[in-house]
C-alpha cells in the first residue's frame, strides 16, 4: 500500500461549512510529484441552510467531508485513517475562573467547571465534557466544554468513515496557546472574531485572567465600528485590575478580516499579527490549525 494512502488528516469544522485536508507530516513536506497536489487540496462540505448552528447539521456534514475526502484520495482502502479536529468555538463554551486551586484534586476541579458550566450554559453538568488547565500558580482556571452527545457524536460518525480522531478541541484554547509569544508580557486584549461568535481574553502581564463572549449576526459581522463599540464594552465588563484603562491596553485581532482603524480609536494600539495563510473561509482556518 502506498504511503500516501496512510496521510492523517486535519478537519475544521466550522458553523456553515467542514472542511478536510491533509494534515502536515514529513512526507508530505517532502512531496515533489505534482500529480500529487490534488489528494492534498482540502475538500468542504457545507452544512445545510435548514440545519445550520444545528448539531444534526454538523454531523451530516462532517459525514459527508470525510467521505468525499476519503474518495478523492483513493483512502477508502485504508482500514483507519487519523484525524485532527478543531471545532469552532461556536459549538463550545470558555471560561477564566479565580480562586485558590493549589491544593484541589481533579474530581475537585471537575465538579467546580461542571457547576460553572451547568450554571451558566442552563445544562445539567452530566451532558457536557470539560476540559481545563490550572495556570497562575494555581489561582486562575482556564476551562472549556462541549455537549457530551456532540462529541460522541462526532467520534460515531467518523468511526463510520474509518476515521479515528485522535485529537478533538474548540479553536481558542489552540490560538492562545499560539498567540502568547505575539502579545508579550504587557496588558492586551485579545479579540477573536468568526463568523457567529466574538470572543475577547483580558491579558494581564502576560497572564490570562477574563474571558466574554458575544453572539454575532450578520448585520456585526461586517462593521467594524459595531465591533469595536462591543469590544470596548466588552473589555469594561471583563477588566480586574485596577487602573487598567483602555487607553493603555493594545488589542490583537484575530480571525476574520477587520479594519483596524476604529480599535486604533478605543485601545492604545491595534494590532493585527501577520499570519501567513491560504484560507478562505473560518472552516479552512480552523482546518489549518489542526494541521
């Protein structure tokens, strides 16, 4: 069996669209053939308009990429491919939670990011899956959750396309990750836009301590002021530390393209990071990260 037919794979699945593609290793890199490219150009299905922000709809599509993609790159031999997905923070929920941790165990924690999460999403905590990082020496939480019955959902149905997912995450714990080395030790707000969702993290020194969330419809997406007018909002609610102004924050933009200059106008800087990327849509950019 050719090498080729054993490439993982990454899968970003947005909330209009899921898209596949193959997911960085070696060989790939290392690819000369150009009769090669076209197993590797990523393959997208779109999620029904009746069943768009759905969970049905998700899975159906989700079915329908990995198929496609495993047809079009000769991977229905294969008996279990593996993939990498990152789900857009759309399907999930976030939070930055402060208390002394240091000296609570795991089912400890687990209760507390369940009762959070039960509280806030109006779930009882035994439908959801958190995940969560204890950071600050202990004294601050980063937690994240998803519908339990999404998850198995998502491993069900790639099961049926012999894909095994060996990694599953919403996209922001990933971009903070990344983002850290950007943003530097000062006081930032980090500002993260997709196509249904604006989300905003308060960096203190370095240090991540506030988390908000803000639905969009498509009348936000577009207008930079609106935006804006709600990250500052947004940045009012969420600020802990005393003194801490706008005028002395920077916020960083990430995701979808905005003009920058109305932040220019609210924060001290506004800084988009240069990211070089090939994608076109929330879904492809959220492919690229699981690559």
């Amino acid at each position: 069996m050719s090498r080729w037919l054993n490439e993982p794979i990454a899968v970003g699945v947005g909330t209009r669209e899921i898209v596949v593609g193959a997911r960085g290793s070696r060989f790939a890199r290392l690819r000369k053939l150009r009769e090669l490219a076209s197993a590797v150009e990523p393959v997208r299905a779109s999620i029904r308009d009746d069943l768009r922000l759905t969970e049905a709809g998700l899975l159906d599509a989700l079915r329908a990429a990995l198929d496609a993609h495993a047809e079009k790159t000769d991977q229905g031999r294969v008996s279990k491919r593996d993939a990498r997905l990152v789900l857009d923070d759309f399907w999930g929920d976030h939070a930055i939670l402060h208390g002394d941790f240091r000296r609570m165990n795991r089912a400890e924690l687990v209760e507390i990011v369940l009762a959070h999460f039960a509280d806030t999403r109006g779930d009882d905590g035994g439908t959801l899956l958190v995940r969560f990082s204890v950071r600050r020496g202990g004294r601050v939480l980063f937690a994240s959750a998803i519908s339990r019955a999404l998850h198995d959902g998502i491993l069900e149905m790639s099961a049926l396309a012999h894909v095994g997912i060996s990694r599953l995450t919403l996209c922001l714990p990933h971009m903070l990750d990344r983002v850290g080395v950007e943003t530097g030790k000062g006081n930032a707000l980090l500002m993260f836009v997709s196509d249904e969702l604006m989300q905003t993290v308060i960096s203190e020194s370095g240090n991540w301590v506030a988390y908000d969330a803000q639905r969009l419809f498509s009348a936000d997406v577009g207008d930079a002021s609106r935006l804006a007018v709600m990250a500052e909002q947004m940045f009012e609610r969420s600020a802990t530390k005393a003194g801490l102004t706008r005028e002395g924050c920077r916020v960083y933009l990430f995701g979808n393209e905005i003009d920058v200059a109305p932040f220019e106008a609210r924060f001290a800087a506004a800084i988009r990071p240069v990211r070089p990327s090939a994608a076109h849509s929330p879904a492809e950019r959220l492919m690229e990260s699981a690559q």
